[in-house]
C-alpha cells in the first residue's frame, strides 16, 4: 500500500472517528442528572425512577393547590438504596428516604393517565416527586 492511501486511510480513520463521538451527544441525553441536581443543592430530596430525577415538591407553595388533584395509582417499587453521592445513583436511589419506602404513580381523580409525579407514603403522609425537566 502507497504511502498516500495510508495517510488517506489514516486521514478518514480519524474524521470518522469524530464524528461518531460528536454524534453520540451528550451521555445523559439532555436529561437531568442527581449529579446536576447535587451539584446546585447538596441536600437536595431526589429519587431516581426510569433513568428520570424527581424531585420532592410536596411543600412548594406553587405545587400546594396542584397535588389535591394527584392520587396514588399503581405501585411501582421500593427504595433500593439511599445515597447523596451521584456516583452510582440508579433507579430507586433516593437522597432522603429510607430503603423500602414504597414509590406509586399517580394518577389524577378522573383521569387513568400516569403522570409526572411519584407519591410516597412516608411517616403517615404522603409526599409528591414530580419529574424533573430540562429547560
């Protein structure tokens, strides 16, 4: 092989290889990440379900006239692990509740749609997650 195909192999090897790294993106997908989340607020109340964050609204004044209308709907698992480190947080990782807290969708009153929001019952009340979104 002539040293100019080489250098022409070498040369597309390279340019190929950038522009399969360059279309790879952005590892998390754009999405919100415990890291992103923990790195703003390190005492933050998240949890992680289906790869998304979610984040405890239950007492945010704008979210207090909204959570009347969401109601627990299926159950879709337990706390598996509790952890403020993001370095390993998955699905069912939580900052602030206990392994096996009990985590439903919801629901709202005349509606079967899940929706964006987790309900936890925790110490005799319940607490609303609602998904975090990039924007």
């Amino acid at each position: 092989m002539s040293s100019f195909n080489k250098t022409f192999f070498n040369i597309l090897f390279i340019i190929l290889s950038l522009i399969s790294i360059s279309a790879c993106g952005v590892a998390d997908d754009g999405k919100i990440t415990a890291k992103d989340v923990l790195k703003q607020n390190a005492d933050a109340d998240i949890l992680m379900y289906k790869d998304r964050i979610y984040s405890n609204m239950t007492e945010v004044e704008w979210f207090e006239q909204m959570k009347e209308k969401y109601i627990k709907h299926n159950l879709i698992g337990e706390i598996e692990k509790q952890s403020t480190n993001s370095i390993g947080f998955k699905d069912m990782t939580a900052t602030k509740l206990p392994v096996g807290t009990k985590v439903h969708a919801s629901r709202e009153i005349d509606n079967d749609q899940e929706l964006g929001v987790l309900i936890v019952e925790f110490e005799g009340e319940y607490l609303y997650y609602m998904q975090l979104l990039e924007g």
